[in-house]
C-alpha cells in the first residue's frame, strides 16, 4: 500500500503538544486576561467598540441588549451569545466595577447572585466614562485589524483617557494564568499617574501616598498596610477585606449588629445564609435573629442578639467564620507586549503612560496630516479669490470639470487639491466675508500646525498635554473613596464563652482512657457507685467542673491529652464513655491515662513534676502544655522516656513559690528525700535528670511531693500483704540521685518488696488484688503510723490468699476544681 503525500505520521504527543501550545496562546491572548494599556479582555472591548460604532452612547435612547449582543457577534465575538451577554452584564454592574462602562435598563443581576433578566428585557447603552476610553479612536490612534471573516476593522486596544485597568480591576483564569486585579479611586489613579509622567523614578512609598490601596465599590474595611506595599510591589500579596459594621442597642437592654457594606464580591444571600445556619445550628450562643434589609436605597443586613448576649465576641465569630471578612488575594497578571506579565503598581502606570504617549503622538500625527492638508487648501482659496475675475474667466473658458481643473492648475500654479477646491466652490461663498473668514482659519491652521508639531518634537509638551486630559477626566468623574483602609490585620481572637453555653458538669476519668462528662441532674439520678465502667477498669477522677474548663491528661507513656470540657462527650452517668483511642491516634495499647489536671487558665506559676520509673525526675511549666493546633487527634509528649521499659509512675502539679521536697520509694524498699529545687525546670520533650540511684533490678513504685517540715503520713503495702504507714518526713533530707535509706527492715528470707506508696489521706480505701484472684480492702486510717524500719502488719496469709499482684484506689473523693 503506497504511502499518500498529504498525509502525515505524527506521534501524539507532538499532535497534542503543538495544539495545546496554540490553544493557549489564544486563550491567554485573546480572552480570559486584560491588556496592561486599556485594562479590557477582547470580548468587553469588542462589545464598547460595536456599541460605539452603532452610537449606543450615552447620550442617545437606551437599545435593546439582544440588539447590540446580535451585532456583537456578527461582527466581530464569533462566541456564544451568553457569553457575550454576561460579560456586557458585568460592565454595568456597580458591585463590580468601580465606574460601570455600560448602562443598563431592567434587571442586571443583583449582590445576592441573582442572575439578570435574558437580553431580549433589559435595554443597554454606553457609559459616558466608555465615551472617554474610545475617544479619538477614529484619528488613527491604534492599530485596526481585520476581524474573523475579514469584513470589519476591529481594534487591538482602545485609546483610553484613564487608567482603566487599575480602576475597574479584572479578573479571570486562563492557561496556566490566573488574574485578580482589585478596583481603585479613579481620582487617586489620575494623581499617581500624574505624579508618574513627573518622576519617572518615583518610589512606590511615594506613589502609595496617591494610591493607598484598592478602592472596592461595594466599600468595606481593608486591612494590612504592609501586606498592600507588598501586592504592589510583586503584584502578589494578601489583604484583609471585612464589612462595615456597627453595634447599636436596641430595646429592651438588647443589641443589634448592623451590616452596611460587604466585602468586595461577596454573595450577600450565602454569607446571609451562613450567618443564619449559625444561628440555627447553634454554633455560638447569643444570636437571635439574622434579617436582611437591603432594598434600593442601600445594603443593610442585621444580626438580632439576645439579652446580655457579648456582642463584640459575636462579631469576631462572624468574621472569622463567615464571608463577614474575607481573604483577598492580588495576583496582577495582564497582557504587556503580548505576553501574560505579573505586575505591580509602578509597571501598570509606566505601560499606561507609554500606551497614552503612543496614542497622543498617533493622534497629534493624525490632526497635523490634516490640518496641514486643510492649510495648503486654504491657501489656494484665499489666492483665488485674490483674483477671482481670472480665475471664473478660467473656468468659464473650459470644457468641463477636469479641463477646468487642469486650466487653473496651468495658468495660475495651483496644486490638483486646490483646483480641486477651487471648481467645487459654490457660488454663494464667493461674498465679500469669506476672505476674512479664510484668512482667520489660516491663522488657526498655522497655529494649531505649530502647536502639534511642537508635540510631536517635545516630549515635555506631550506629557503637558497629557496631564491636562487625565486632570479632565478626573474633574468630570471623580468620587470619594468607598473603602477605609486601616494600618494592622486585627487579629480575631474568640474567647471560648462566646461558642459555649456555660454549664456545671461532672467529669470522669478512668485508668483504661475511658471519659466523660455528665449532666448534674444525670449525676443526681444516680449513687456516685453506678458510674458506668468496664470491669477491671479504675476510676481516676471524678469532678465538678464548668464547660468553659479545661482538661489534661498525662499518660503511662509520657503523653499529654488536651481536651476542653465543652467538647467532651456529654453521657449518662451510667454510660461507660468514650474511649480516648476513638479520638487520639498513636497511643499504645497498654498505654494508661496516669494522672487528670481540670484547670480554668494556665498558671505561669506552676508546673508538673513528672517521676519515671526508671529513676528520672524534671519539672515542666504548666504553660508548655498550651493547647497546640492538633490536639484534636493527636497528644503531645510531656517527658521523653530513655528506654522502652521505662514509664511515668507519678506527676504533680506544684506551685513555684512552695518549699517542697521530693520523697521516692523504690521496690527493693529504699527511700528518699530531697528539696524539689535540686530538680530542673526543663522543657516538655526533654528526658530531665536521675531521681534516685536505684541497685541492679530495682525501680521506682512511686514519687511524692511533700513539705519540708511537717507530716505527711504516706502508705506502704509490700507483695507479702503487709501494710505500714510512716511519716515522709522521718527520712532524713539527702541529695538528688542518692541511694537513700530503707524504709522496710531487710529480711534475709523472702524479704518484703514494696507493691504500692502513696499518701495516706489521699484516698477512703484501696483494693488490693492477689494473684490468686482474691480481692481485700484496706482502710488506710486504721492502720497505725511506724517507724521508718517496721515491716508493718500483714492484712493477709500469702500462702493461701497469694501474692499482692496490684493495688488501687476503691474510689476517689469528689475533688473539687483547681
């Protein structure tokens, strides 16, 4: 089979590459991004220049939309109707766009996203500020190219008297471009301009003390001064765009919040909308009502608030969870030179400038073609009628126009035009008047040829000229800044009473991670003994607290768990709970909840004391522990353990200012005590220091904080089943990492190991757990205090009953908030 010529072998990725690339260039180019000079994309000033053509200006009838849509397309868009329709929509909606181009009769859409009535019912014409865009351009001021089907000149940019691009903004999305350009103060765009043609190398401080910042026509607050220095700068940054509000009381001891300008492109029905759900969905307490009040004398929305409800915090709510205050995002991209550039302030002036340049000089070229033209007519006028018997003579003698013609051009040296001019005279101009009057516009042609040759010579004379356009304009269309701009970003801080219904709860905790939180009146229906809870399970804590509390956790492992109360699960206290594995991930499993810290507010003046059973102590302030921003699914470490083995057997929270010592008993029946401040106060990930110096084998049970001086009886049970009780404070106070004394007499046969150490007033009673399965019950206050060397009393026959396998508490008092 022969290969044809005209079909070519290409691979894909060529085919695709290739049409992609040109793809691109046309969507780049010619239609989601703005040219740099006049600020318009090819469809919006296709649709200003076919209206321009068609006289739909200002100061004609308003035509039907669907009329110049028609004409639009035929022309000069081949796109969809919709298309062109909407982009003519945007051009005259004042939410949009600082200074609307296009005016529009009937429904054009609405802040809400209401969408405009069809282009058959809305009726449309030219802005009178269009007007000042397309000026001029019949005088050869830009290029014209053919259109789609070659039949139509179109232009490649319009003239533009004004800086278009930075006062109506633009924004769109193209290949691998995105454009988000704000709106400004036409006003203070003309003085920067201005100020720009004088110092070419202005700073952008100083050209920021005519352009402050964007200028939004739906008004509003921005905020970030630093922020803006930077968008216009790189023509990237960030800014803060929130709402104009007020709070105003209202009867009955009540307040309102008033809402009478939005962010800038901001769907008020959504934002409404949000606003209301919030309400609905009880998302903070206070709100109780949302109405919207707009109607065509303005923008009002109103948020109703109940009595004694915290309108500010309300406020802050609504701003930093709802399109209140937004996030606006400059990215200035526009066409410079045919190519997509990302543009700060300086560089849109400087293009505007030179675009304007090349417009005055085409058109001050233009007007001196003319004039120049006008003149050598004029001249052969005024040396005709000079002598005018001659020159009728003349023409009566020939045959007709072109002999004519030729005739004066051989008599009397005039041109072929001034001929021309000369038969095509009427008669009445041949009255006496006309010489003077010739003779004057003479004069204006030789001056007005001066004036543009003077122009076209000398830049500073253009720049003057220049000047005095853009001085016009801002005189005619000025108006007063909408949007405030404000120095700082307020930072929205939102206290916790404002999303939570403060309520009184009981709290419980237990050993296996188990927590909950409980109505009082759940608790009242019950005996503190039915709190629900798997068996084997120990319970921890169980407290009166309030929702605004707050929650730590210390685990087994050297974890920390923060939870606020309000965002705990809210039972029965019959309910088991919820389980913390359900919410934090990375726990262990035989990893066990150690110690519960509730408190109001974090205490710069504390700090825990952790003891790891290994022989490690530190202090932590309690302000390490600061909720972090995960603490939602994850903890935080709260000690790094050096070995696997190793585990947190006790921590304390202690005030700073307290003269405590450490007291710590090790199995093998040795204790110690030292003053607290031999330990450091260190950071949460750090390992601290040695506690204890603990003998091959042996290990902490537990650790206290005692006082100096005083008593402090403390229980001891061993793994024979006998209990003791002592006082800390009989141990005499040695150093940090010392082996210390014994606190049990040393027995050659199967000596005494210490199972359990706590302080006695701790708890009503402990259970004890053998391992043959046998339960017994100690009541700590009825066991007398020893000396420091007794064995204690044996509570059991550890040949028949068995070992002591774990001890615990039967049940906390109810402990009281911290």
């Amino acid at each position: 089979m022969n290969q044809r010529e005209e079909i070519q072998e290409l691979t894909l990725e060529d085919v695709m590459g290739d049409r992609f690339g040109r793809y691109s260039k046309y969507i780049i180019q010619e239609r989601a991004l703005p040219d740099i000079r006049d600020g318009l994309k090819p469809v919006q000033r296709r649709i200003l220049y076919a209206m321009d053509k068609d006289n739909n200006t200002f100061d004609k009838a308003f035509r039907k939309s669907a009329k110049s849509v028609g004409n639009i397309m035929g022309n000069y868009h081949p796109h969809g109707d919709s298309s062109i329709y909407e982009a003519m929509v945007r051009m005259s909606q004042d939410w949009k766009l600082r200074e609307v181009l296009i005016e529009m009769h009937g429904n054009n859409g609405s802040m809400d996203g209401d969408p405009p009535a069809a282009m058959r019912y809305t009726e449309a014409r030219l802005s009178k500020l269009s007007g000042e865009l397309l000026q001029d351009i019949e005088k050869e001021t830009v290029d014209l190219v053919w259109n789609f089907d070659d039949t139509e000149k179109e232009p490649t940019v319009l003239p533009a008297k004004y800086p278009n691009l930075l006062v109506n903004g633009s924004t769109g999305i193209s290949a691998g471009y995105a454009t988000e350009i704000p709106t400004h103060n036409l006003g203070e765009v003309i003085e920067g301009t201005i100020y720009l043609i004088d110092h070419p190398n202005a700073t952008l401080e100083k050209l920021m003390e005519f352009v402050p910042g964007p200028d939004f026509p739906t008004g509003g607050i921005i905020q970030g001064k630093k922020e803006l220095k930077q968008a216009y700068e790189t023509g990237r940054g960030k800014i803060i765009v929130r709402s104009q509000t007020k709070i105003e009381k209202i009867k009955g001891g009540k307040e309102q919040i008033v809402i009478n300008e939005i962010p800038y492109e901001v769907n008020k029905a959504n934002m409404v909308k949000k606003m209301d759900e919030i309400r609905i969905n009880k998302k903070i307490d206070g709100i109780a009502e949302v109405r919207d009040e707009s109607d065509r004398t303005g923008l009002q929305v109103v948020v109703e608030l109940k009595k004694e409800a915290n309108a500010q915090g309300i406020l802050n709510y609504l701003f930093k969870n709802t399109d209140l205050q937004i996030n606006y995002n400059f990215n200035m991209v526009a066409i410079d030179h045919q190519r997509p550039e990302q543009v700060g302030l300086k560089r849109f002036l400087q293009a505007y400038i030179e675009h304007r340049k090349d417009v005055l000089t085409r058109r001050s070229q233009f007007e001196l073609t003319k004039a120049k033209k006008r003149q050598h007519i004029v001249e052969g006028l005024i040396k005709a009628l000079s002598i005018l018997d001659k020159v009728i003579a003349t023409i009566r003698a020939s045959k007709d126009k072109k002999d004519a013609k030729h005739n004066l051009m051989k008599a009397y040296q005039f041109t072929e035009e001034q001929a021309e001019a000369i038969v095509s005279l009427q008669l009445y101009r041949l009255t006496n008047t006309d010489i003077t009057a010739l003779e004057k516009e003479a004069e204006e042609l030789r001056q007005q040829v001066e004036y543009l040759l003077l122009i076209l010579n000398n830049d500073s004379e253009l720049f003057k000229l220049m000047k005095k356009e853009l001085r016009e304009v801002k005189k005619n269309f000025e108006t007063p800044r909408m949007t405030k701009i404000q120095e700082q970003i307020e930072e929205l801080k939102i206290e916790t009473e404002i999303l939570v219904a403060q309520e009184d709860v009981i709290l419980s905790v237990t050993k296996e991670g188990y927590i909950k939180r409980s109505s009082l009146r759940s608790y009242a229906a019950s005996t503190p003994e039915e709190l629900g809870m798997k068996e084997g399970d120990i319970v921890l804590y169980t407290g009166q607290l309030n929702t605004l509390d707050h929650l730590l956790l210390f685990t087994s492992h050297g974890n920390v768990i923060y939870r606020p109360i309000h965002e705990l699960p809210d039972l029965r206290w019959k309910d088991v709970g919820e389980h913390i594995s359900q919410t934090i991930s990375g726990l262990s499993m035989d990893e066990t909840i150690l110690a519960v810290y509730p408190y109001k507010k974090m205490d710069q003046d504390k700090q825990f004391v952790l003891i790891t059973k290994e022989g490690m102590i530190k202090q932590t302030k309690m302000t390490e522990f600061e909720p972090w921003r995960t603490y939602k699914s994850r903890a935080t470490s709260c000690i790094k353990l050096k070995s696997d083995s190793d585990c947190l057997v006790d921590i304390e929270l202690v005030a700073s200012e307290e003269a405590l010592d450490v007291f710590l008993v090790s199995h093998r029946g040795f204790g110690l005590r030292y003053p607290l401040k031999e330990v450091p106060v260190v950071g949460a990930k750090a390992a601290g220091v040695k506690s204890m110096n603990l003998k091959e084998g042996d290990f902490i049970v537990n650790g206290l904080t005692v006082l100096h001086e005083g008593d402090t009886p403390v229980t001891i049970i061993t793994q024979r089943g006998a209990s003791k009780r002592m006082l800390a404070q009989e141990l005499t106070a040695l150093g940090r990492a010392k082996r210390g004394l014994m606190v049990l007499r040393e027995l050659k046969n199967n000596p005494h190991r210490i199972i359990y150490m706590n302080q006695s007033d701790k708890f009503e009673a402990l259970n004890v757990y053998t391992d043959k399965e046998k339960e017994f019950t100690v009541i700590e206050k009825s066991i007398p205090i020893g000396e420091r060397t007794s064995n204690g009393s044996f509570f059991l026959d550890e040949k028949v009953d068995g070992k002591v396998r774990s001890v615990s508490p039967s049940f906390l008092k109810k402990t009281e908030n911290d």
